[in-house]
C-alpha cells in the first residue's frame, strides 16, 4: 500500500513543475497563461496572486472545465506550499489539460519573497449563504455573484412587471437598484404588484418598493426616482445603469426609453402585457433591433388602449417580469442567448410561449445607419419619431 509520500513522489515525478521565480517569468512571458489557486476559500481570502481563479482542490474536477474552457491554454497552478498543486496538476493533466505547470514553494514562498499578490474580494460568510444556490452554479460562481453586487439595473415602473422584476432582482443580489413611479399605493394595484400590500396604500409606490426590496434583501442599495419620467430627466435618471427593465405601458414613454437607451447605449429588457398576452424582448442598442425598428409608429389610442382600460389578469404581469429579471441577469453574467433580436410572447389561455425574430430595420430613424443625430424630446400621441434622418 502506497503512503501518501509515495503518492506525492509519484505526482511529482509525472508533472512539471517551476519555482516561484520560473512561475513569475512564464507570467510575464505569456500573459495569457491562466492562474489557478487551488487552496480553501479561507487561505484565498487573506491574499492569492493577481487574477486567479480560485477552485478549490476538493471542486477541482467538478467546476475546472466550466472555469478553465481551453484544455491546451497553459495553466500555472498553485496551493499554499506546492502539494495540493502537484496532485491538482496531476488531475488536470488526466482531465486533458496539456500545458500545466505547478508552482512549487506556493503562495507561502511567493509571498515571502514580496512577489505580487493582492487581497481578492470575496463574500462575506452571510453572502456565501444567502447566495448558495447561485455558488453552486459554475455558470455564477463567486465571481458572477461580485459581478452581480456591483451591477445597477433601473426599473422603470414598481407596478405589474416592475414588481416581480424587482424582488428576483433583490433576491439575486444586483447591487443597485433603481426604481422610476410616481404613483401612489392604490388598492386596485394589489391584484398584481406584490412590491406593495394594505398597509401601504396611499403611500408613494417608490418609497413602498424600497422598505419591501431592502427587508428582502439588505445588500441591495434602493435609488428611488418619484418623478414623471420626460425629456429633461430621462438621460441624468439612465446614466451610470447597466440595465434597464421597461415596465412603461404607454407609448410616448416607450419611444422615448428607446431613443434615450440609444444615446446612453443600455440595453432594454422590455416587457408588455394586455389581457392574457404577454411579450419580452431585448433591445440591445446598435446590436440588435430596437423598440423603432420593432414599432415604427404607435397604434392608433383607440386601438391601444391601457391596462386600466382593457384588464389583465393578476399572474400575467407575474410571469412577464419574471422573464424580464432572467433576461436582465444574463445580460448582466453574459450567460446564454438573450432575447435580442427575438420576441417572446406568451398566451396564457393556450399556455404558450412563441418567439418571433425582429430584424434590425436599415431605414430606422434611431438606430439605422443613416439616421442622425437623436433628439431626445417630449412625443405626442403620435410619437413621431425626433432624430432625424441626416
Ligand atoms: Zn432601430
């Protein structure tokens, strides 16, 4: 039976390995060389080497290929001493990994030497546990969840689609979150905005939204917008956010959410619902198609008339919005295939869900190649369009 100096001699001798002063050369060298750390989230904490991925020995195999995609980039791996790393490399190389080295001495003698490291941002231990669920996905991790934190989303409405957006929002963690409404708590709002309950009615929808999203989740920081979203705020209200989440439900607000996202260059995950129906899609500025070229010109009012107007039933909004906060969060971590350039709508009688290609249109007066300048300007009922074509 083999002791574990014989196991350690056998990985030693079937992988290569460099001193801290080979593994800074080959750093500087090929700066594309990927750097692993595989020691405990409690050792990566008190400092790791500059941009590495940190997987625990035990996660190795598990999470390495969803982290490390390319098995012939070159890999510099690490633990506190140079053990670990030798029977990590020695896994990578039977995972397929064809360029791996481990750094012997570890972070121990790369630190003592004053080589440099910096001190990773992690989560804190209530973090790690509320977000869990979201650690265990290698498509988040621990670096998606910071990227999370730090993203702004603002939502445009805390009403139908703005409040089941808004608490997946909280929940996952997006950092910042701001909310436009300039509506009161009405009792006919609480068939299906859950952002708000009895106890507040009369009260402002913003300032309901926030006591709700902040007693969901401390770690989000609530803006609160009670203004009319118009022409003279809506660029200062977009500037410095990510994301915005559209729950308007009149047209003259819809164009002018385009053509500023147009301007500030922020995606639009946009939302709508009427009866039974709901719709999502992305508007992803000068990548894919935007709400102009989707919607040249409004219906005419008789046509399109509001919620207030025509009903919804209470779960649809639920459903929309709900979308609407997936989308944002892909977008956000970069995962799958937004619905950029796609239209999703869904039938609630049928229990259905299509989608819809939507082109880009070449003769857009927003975003199309000739169209000039955007104006952002106050739209009538007519919405005709303000940039103008050069
Ligand atoms: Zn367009």
């Amino acid at each position: 039976m083999p002791t574990f100096r014989d196991l350690l001699a056998a990985a030693r001798a079937s992988i290569r390995e460099v001193d801290t002063a080979g593994a800074e050369a080959t750093l500087a060298a090929n700066p594309a060389t990927a750097v692993l750390d595989v020691r405990e989230p409690d050792e990566y904490e008190q400092g790791a080497l500059p941009h590495a991925v940190h997987i625990p020995r035990g996660h190795l195999e598990s999470q390495v290929e969803s982290r490390l995609a390319d098995k012939d980039a070159p890999v510099l791996v690490y633990c506190a001493g140079g053990t670990r790393s030798a029977f990590a490399a020695r896994t990578l190389a039977e995972l397929g990994y064809s360029n791996v080295v481990s750094m012997a001495g570890g972070f121990n003698k790369w630190k003592n030497e004053n080589r440099d490291w910096v001190a990773p941002r992690t989560l804190s231990a209530d973090q790690r546990n509320r977000y869990q669920r979201h650690l265990l996905l290698p498509e988040v991790g621990e670096a998606g969840q910071q990227n999370l934190l730090d993203s702004k989303v603002l939502l445009l409405g805390a009403g139908g689609l703005g409040s089941p957006a808004a608490l997946y929002l909280a929940a996952a963690g997006v950092g910042t979150l701001g909310i436009v409404d300039m509506d009161v708590v009405d009792e006919s709002n609480l068939q299906r905005q859950l952002l708000h309950n009895m106890d507040r009615v009369g009260e402002r929808k913003v300032d309901s939204a926030k006591k709700t999203l902040v007693a969901l989740n401390p770690d989000v920081n609530v803006v609160t917008y009670d203004v009319r979203l118009g022409a003279e705020n809506i660029l200062e209200v977009f500037d410095g956010y990510d994301i915005i989440v559209d729950g308007t439900d009149n047209f003259p607000t819809r164009y002018l959410v385009n053509d500023a996202s147009l301007v500030k260059r922020i995606p639009v995950v946009h939302g709508s619902i009427f009866r039974f129906d709901g719709q999502v899609t992305v508007y992803n500025p000068f990548v894919g198609p935007c709400y102009r070229c989707q919607v040249p010109e409004p219906p005419p009012p008789e046509l399109a008339p509001s919620c207030s107007e025509a009903g919804v039933l209470g779960v649809l909004p639920g459903i929309i919005g709900s979308i609407q906060a997936m989308e944002a969060i892909k977008l956000l971590l970069g995962l799958g295939d937004p619905l950029v350039g796609r239209l999703l709508a869904y039938d609630a009688l049928e229990e259905s869900f299509r989608t819809f290609k939507i082109n880009r249109d070449p003769a857009c007066p927003a975003c199309g190649p000739d169209a000039g300048e955007i104006v952002i300007a106050e739209y009538d009922e007519l919405c005709m369009p303000h940039p103008r074509a050069s």
